[in-house]
C-alpha cells in the first residue's frame, strides 16, 4: 500500500530547522564576549513558538530538523557526541516547558493574557531552563575543557537560554498571530511613530551602553532612560511593537557588549555579562508585561462594550413588549407569591397535625434561644411522647392512630401561650419551648398538660381509644444550644418511661 505523503506536513520541518540552525549560528558568532563567555542562547527561543503553536503530530519532524541543526552548528567546535547531547538537552528544555504551559493553557497559546505570560514566565526561563542547565553543564565538565565550577557553569547555561526565551519567544508568538490575523493593515501613523521610537531607543542605546565615567551622576541614571521608551512602545503599539522594541534594546547591548563596551563599573567580564542579561530581563519583564496587561485591559473593555451592546439591543425588544405583557406578568406574580406562601407553609409545617415540623421549629427556637440570652430570660424544654402509640397503631390502625396524634394538640395549645413553640419532631414525639418559664413552672404546664391528655374522650370506628403521655422537662442554663436542651429533656424523658410512663420528669431532679 503506498501512503501518500503531503509535502506541506515538511514545509515547517524545514523552517524550524533553517530558523534554529540560524539562531545557533548568531548566538555562537555575535552573542559571545571575547573571553567566550555567552550572553543569550536564541535557537530555543525559536524552537519553543514552533512547539507551543503546531499541533501535537508536527512534534517529531520539528524535533529531528532541530536535533540536525543543532549538530550542524556545533560540531565544527564540538566533538560529535558533545553536540548530539547538546541537541538533547536543548530539546529537553523546548518539550518540557511546552509541554507544562499547554496543559495549563487549553485555548490556543498566546501573550493575550496574563495568566498566558506568567505560565510561560514560570515553566519556560524559570523551571525548564534552570532544569536543562543541570545537564548542559554536565555535558561541558565531560568535554574537559572548561576550568569554571559546574555551579558558574549551570548559572551561564541557565541564564542564556531564559534571556533568549524570554527576549525572542514573546516575539515570534506574536508575529506568528499577526500573520494569522492576515497581517492587518498598518496605519501611516502607527508605522511614523515606530520608526521615531526606534530611531531614538538606537541612538539613545549607543550612548548609554558605553563606558562612561563612575563619577559623574548620569554614570547611574543612563541604563534607566531606555526603560520609559520600552513603557512607551507597551503603551502605544501593543505587545508585538514592545517586543520589537525589546528586541532592538538587547541587540544594542548584546553587540556593545561582545565588543567589550559596556557601563557598568567593573572589569570583570563575567559580571558585565550577569548585569547586562539582568538588565535586558527586566526591560522584557516591565515592557512585555505592561503590553501584556494593556491587551487584557482592552479586550475586557471590549468585551463589556459589547455586551452593553447586546443588552441594549434586549432592553429595545422588552421595552417594546412592557405594555402587552403587563397584565400578564402582574397575574403570574401574585401566583407565584401564592404559590410561595403555600410552599413556605408547606415547608415549616407538619403535614398531619398542622403544627410546625422538626426543621422549622428547630430553627425558631434556636432563634428564640439566641434572643433570650442576648435579654438574659430563661427558658425550659418540654419532651412529649405518646404511651405505647406502636400498639394503638397495631390495634386499631394507622387512621386511629393519626386521629390521636391530632387530638392530643386541642389540650397542648389550651395550656400553652401564644408566644411557646411547639412542634412535631416526628412519629408520637413532640417538642414545647416555654420562654421566661423556669422547670418548676414548666413542670407545672407538663402536668396540666398530661392531665387533660389522660381523659381525652377519642372514639374511632365506634370503640373508645385510651391516650396517655410522657413528659421529660430540662431547663435552659442560658448557654448551651438546642442540641444540648434537646437531650437533657430527652433524658428526663426516658426517665418517665421507665417509671411507668404518664407522668413528669425533670432533668436533674
């Protein structure tokens, strides 16, 4: 079977591997200081766009032209083995941190975002970078040629290739976008102010990265003027002109300083090197994400324009039909008011017997508890539970047994005042809270309460049902919750029915 092969699936093999093998060979010729110490390593930064833009099945091909144009451009200075591990390691960093910032990142890559810009921050020159410098200056012990500590070693490796991710990467993101977007006409006035930014960010570059003198004053203030000009570019041409920007600033200091110029005070090249690439990150960092932050902010401003757009459009449609609709809306509410009252009554109150339920009385006597003891009032607990009801149900059924349970509350309410709560806390058990009545007096109402039960005249089916009841009593100490009273009434409770049930019982008596 011959698979046919689409020449288009090569076409970004072959310009990733032109791209890297180009960057390696400027980083190796122009970005090294004459005591052969590197400033930035570009080909990542090039491979990185390619890994976070194109789909998962390009990896490979992308992959194997880079691992050639890696060999390519080292082994003239390295042995074969050295640049092959130098492929490896360089891919290693590329997959890892592609890897990491597309699964936090769902929607297709870009700098649009904050969160976009941080996660590239955080898994590219941060973690993958210091990651594979572990094993790049590894790889430089075993060729035996440097006599620099791993640790310096580890230290050069990490910070060229995160200042070439974070100087170049940003960059070729969004140019990649911008030729998606069909590469949007640009204004003659957008393109005036760029060449003028650029003109002055040149000739304010020639002079601020040479060496001046220590003693003067703008000796400490030069570096500092090209960062309003990298603001300036965030501000006023997006992330795309402020990357551009960027990228012209380190290309001043980066060839100054291969030339051995630059102004700091020191005479130690490799210090110049750490001062200059922390120099260019902090310009990246402030300029790109301040572009960065200024997109969102846009976009967001968009986003809410157009949904006061799309609001208003709904505003016209409803207003249109205010008037027709009116009366029908108004019927619809007092149903629904209706309705939500009969649902609230349903909701805190007992089906059976009309009185409140277990949730509802729950809640208003915690919320009278809570009042009594801010107002420094007592209150006391009654349990109340039917005699043997598990017999009245076996002997006469369950209809008798519900016509007890709604008998037996007539003699409750005649002895109870308007302000109690009392409510059915399930099966034959009921619940009284007596406020500003102490045990004495609520064993009182207990008594009068069982008493009336005791001769209740209930008839059902033509045979006469006797009723008796329990009663457990606890009064409230002003601290504990319902919970607690609950099971102190509950107590005094099984003490009555263990002492022959119809009668009283207090908690702690």
């Amino acid at each position: 079977m011959v698979v046919a092969v689409n020449p288009r699936a090569f076409l970004p093999m072959l310009l990733v591997g032109l791209a890297y093998y180009a960057g390696a060979w400027l980083s190796v010729h122009y970005t090294i200081t004459p005591e052969g110490i590197a400033i930035l390593w570009l080909p990542n930064a090039i491979l990185l766009p390619a890994f976070l833009l194109l789909p998962y099945r390009q990896w490979p091909l992308l992959a194997l032209a880079a691992l050639v144009a890696e060999i390519a451009a080292d082994t003239p200075s390295f042995p074969l083995w050295a640049a092959f591990a130098f492929g490896l390691v360089n891919l290693f960093e590329v997959s890892l941190a592609a890897i990491l910032i597309r699964q936090r990142v769902r929607t297709p890559f870009g700098f649009e975002r904050l969160r976009h810009g941080a996660y590239f921050l955080l898994f590219g020159p941060l973690l993958a970078s210091a990651l594979a410098a572990l094993a790049g200056a590894g790889v430089y012990l075993l060729l035996g040629r440097a006599d620099t500590p791993y640790l310096t070693l580890w230290l050069l490796w990490w910070f060229g290739d995160a200042l070439g991710l974070l100087l170049l990467t940003p960059f070729i993101v969004e140019a990649w976008r911008w030729l998606e977007r069909g590469m949007p006409r640009l204004r003659w006035p957008v393109m005036l102010e760029c060449l003028l930014l650029w003109s002055v960010v040149l000739a304010l570059g020639l002079t601020v990265f040479e060496q001046g003198d220590a003693s003067g004053m703008d000796f400490f203030f030069r570096l500092v003027w090209l960062v309003p000009l990298g603001i300036l570019a965030a501000l006023r041409l997006g992330i795309l002109g402020a990357t551009a920007t960027v990228m012209l600033i380190a290309v001043l200091a980066v060839w100054q300083l291969v030339a051995g110029i630059h102004p700091y005070a020191t005479s130690m090249p490799q210090q110049a090197v750490w001062l200059t690439q922390e120099y260019l990150a902090v310009i990246a960092l402030v300029s790109v994400g301040l572009a960065i932050l200024l997109r969102e902010i846009a976009d967001q401003r968009e986003s809410l324009k157009e949904n006061e757009r799309t609001l208003a459009a709904y505003n016209e449609v409803l207003e249109e039909r205010v008037h027709t609709r009116t009366l029908a809306l108004e019927e619809a509410n007092r149903s629904l008011r209706h309705a939500n009252e009969q649902l609230a009554t349903m909701a805190a109150t007992d089906e059976l017997t009309g009185i409140a339920n277990r949730r509802h009385l729950r809640s208003e006597a915690q919320r009278e508890l809570t009042r009594l003891g801010q107002d420094g009032e007592t209150a006391s607990a009654i349990m109340v539970d039917l005699d043997r009801f598990k017999a009245i149900n076996d002997q006469y059924g369950h209809e008798a047994g519900d016509q007890v349970l709604c008998s037996i509350l007539e003699p409750m309410r005649q002895c109870l005042r308007p302000r109690d709560l009392v409510g059915r806390m399930g099966g034959e058990e009921f619940l009284i809270l007596l406020t500003g009545v102490d045990q004495a007096a609520a064993a009182g109402i207990a008594e009068r309460i069982r008493a009336a039960i005791e001769v209740l005249e209930i008839d059902y089916d033509g045979r006469h049902i006797p009723v008796t009841a329990s009663f457990g009593i606890a009064q409230w100490d002003g601290q504990c919750g319902l919970d607690e009273l609950v099971r102190r009434a509950d107590e005094a409770l099984y003490r009555a029915k263990g002492a022959g049930r119809n009668r009283v019982e207090c908690h702690g008596a």
